[in-house]
C-alpha cells in the first residue's frame, strides 16, 4: 500500500513540475505585491529605494527580520554593515521578498531602519505577531558578536543585551508555523536548544558558546543565497541546507588556507530535539532541505490565488513528510506508517487538485 500511494504521489508531483517549469519567473518591480507592513518607518524608506530591473513578484508571505549587532570596533561595525546590506539586497532583489517585509535593526541606521536595541527588537516582533498568520514564514539573521557566561547565551545589542531565552519566547509567539533562525555570531551554538521547536530550523556558526572568536560564517552564508554553486541539486532554487552546507564547506577552507585553527563550527537543527549537527544526519536536515528563500511557487501560480493556495499546501505537506522522515528512528514501525500513508494521501489529493486546476 505504501509503495502505491508513494508511486502515486512521485507521478503526479512529476506533472506539476512539467507543467509548472523550474526556472523562477521575474517580473519587473511595477508588478510586485505587497501586504501591509509591520514598520511604517521601513515601508517609506522603501519607497525612496531605487526601483530594481527584473526583481521577482514580492512574495507577501514571506517576512524577514536581520538584526546586526554592535561592532566594538570600527572594522568589524563596516563589516557587520555590508553583510547585513548583502542580505536585504539578496532577499528583496533576488529571492522575492517584500521591502517593507525586510526589517533591519542595525547600529548606525539610515533610511528608515531601526537602530539595534532591545527596545526595539521587541516592538518588531511585537508589530510580526499582528503581521504575520500561520502560513507566512519568518527568516531570523543574527549578524555581529555574540556572548555566553556557562549560563545564558545573549548577542550583543546597543545597550542591555537580550538572552536567549527572552528570544525564545518572542519566537514563540508568533503564529507563524515556519520559522528559520539563522544566528552568525559568536557563541551563537548556545541558541540551539532554547529556539529548537516544530516547524523552526535552527542555524548557527558556532558548536557551543565557548567559541567566542569572530567568525565568518555569514559571508559564506550570505554569498550562497546568490551563488549558482550552492545550488548542488541545479533546480534553480537554493534551500536553507544548500546555503548551511555551501557556508559551512567555505568556513573550514578559510581555516585551512590560512592555516588557523578552526575557531567556528557550524549546526544545523531542524527536527524539534533541541541538538544540532554539522551535517544532515541524525534525522536534521529533512526541513531546511524542503524550506526556500525564493517563492517560486508564488511565481508558477501566475496571480491564480487558488493555485498559490494549493501550492502553498502543498509545500507544507512536503515538509511534514520530510520531518517525518527525520523522526522514524525515533518511532514504532506501525506509528510511522500510519502517519506517512495519511500525509501522502493528502499530497496525492491535493496534486490531483493542482493538475486539474492547470488544464
């Protein structure tokens, strides 16, 4: 029984990719939509911005926020300040995300963003857990230096830092069931237990809080959401896996070239069980491969909100058996296959939903 219902599901998920095409669509920026902003203050500067030739249709499901941290020195403060000008350059110009949905909290903001300080991190997700509803996703950046005492982990903000567990509950509260959290700082291994949850992918640059050095990861991390290379499946689309892996495989070839040790190494959680691993193994893995940056399924729906419906479904499903897979270990047999037989009838429904919607 299961092979056919997997049979049936891999036919039909075969034809909808035939008639949808791979490539993503781009439209030129008069096209974009957006929904209403969470920071009037961003929405305006978005406003100022200059227009974008061929930036794809603004995905209004899709929020953002990237807090860049305090630099303590001038060198790391400029860099800090172009990885996070990289980053809403690559989410708005390249993989679909709305301006007003790209919220920066930096040290020394201009443009309408905010500046970097607990006060205001909390009016921002304050402002998400209004915006966003359950089937929105919600991409979290730490970018700076982070810090732990053998207790509490914390980044470091201007002012009164926030820890971890604060950033916990803030996370908590939103109602979106999709949450990436993707922490480059320092000492930032110590996030992955606290934020480890259903629906959330976890990244960091470090394995623990006692590596507190500088690190690089963001770099890496940031080149991959625009980089052909990390694309490693050449379906022109790059996944939260894709970037961890390409980042983490050029983190350690920086160490070996200039032949230092090693002082950041990367995790990766996504299954729920509070651990995080160096590669996809141990049953991670399976969400950050199925979780996007791009909203090509937006782009193939073609305006239809009917289909994007089913798309967007239809995404959902595909991370639930994923994640399923990743706990079948954990599992009785008769449990496992209980539960994957109903997610594939679901996802067997619903692509026949989809291709009769396309004749």
């Amino acid at each position: 029984m299961m092979k056919y219902l997997t049979a049936i599901v891999t036919s039909s998920l075969l034809c909808v990719v035939a008639a949808c095409g791979q490539s993503p669509v781009t439209q030129p920026s008069a096209a974009q939509t957006t929904s209403p902003s969470p920071n009037s203050d961003q929405t305006q500067a978005a406003a100022t911005r200059p227009a974008q030739a061929q930036r794809p249709v603004a995905d209004p499901s899709k929020f953002a926020i990237i807090i860049s941290g305090i630099g303590g020195e001038e060198a790391y403060a400029k860099q800090f300040a172009k990885w996070s000008s990289d980053l809403r350059d690559a989410l708005t110009n390249k993989l679909g995300f709305a301006e007003d949905h790209v919220m920066l909290l930096c040290e020394k903001p201009s443009d309408g963003d905010l500046q970097a300080t607990a006060a205001e991190v909390r009016r921002v997700f304050t402002q998400l857990k209004t915006a966003t509803a359950p089937d929105n996703s919600v991409f979290i950046f730490f970018i700076g230096h982070g810090s732990f005492d053998s207790k509490e982990a914390k980044f470091n903000l201007i002012g009164p830092d926030i820890a971890v567990t604060e950033y916990a509950q803030l996370i908590k509260a939103l109602p979106a069931r999709r949450v990436v959290v993707i922490n480059t700082a320092s000492a930032s291994g110590e996030f992955i237990k606290p934020l480890s949850g259903a629906g959330r992918v976890v990244v960091t640059a470090t394995r623990s809080g006692m590596e507190q050095n500088a690190t690089r990861f963001a770099e890496y991390f940031i080149s991959a959401l625009s980089n052909a290379e990390a694309d490693t499946d050449k379906n022109s689309r790059i996944s939260v896996l894709e970037a961890y892996d390409y980042a983490s495989k050029l983190t350690a070839q920086f160490y070996e070239e200039q032949k230092r040790l090693a002082t950041e190494h990367p995790l990766l959680d996504d299954n729920g069980d509070g651990t995080g691993h160096p590669k996809a193994e141990a049953g991670d893995g399976k969400l950050a491969q199925a979780t996007f940056f791009d909203s090509l399924l937006l782009q193939q729906a073609g305006g239809d909100e009917e289909l994007k419906k089913l798309f967007t479904e239809r995404s959902e499903l595909e991370a639930q058996v994923e994640q399923l897979k990743g706990r079948k270990d954990q599992m009785k047999a008769e449990e496992y296959e209980a539960e994957l037989e109903k997610l594939l009838i679901k996802l067997a429904e619903l692509n026949q939903k989809i291709q009769a919607k396309q004749k």
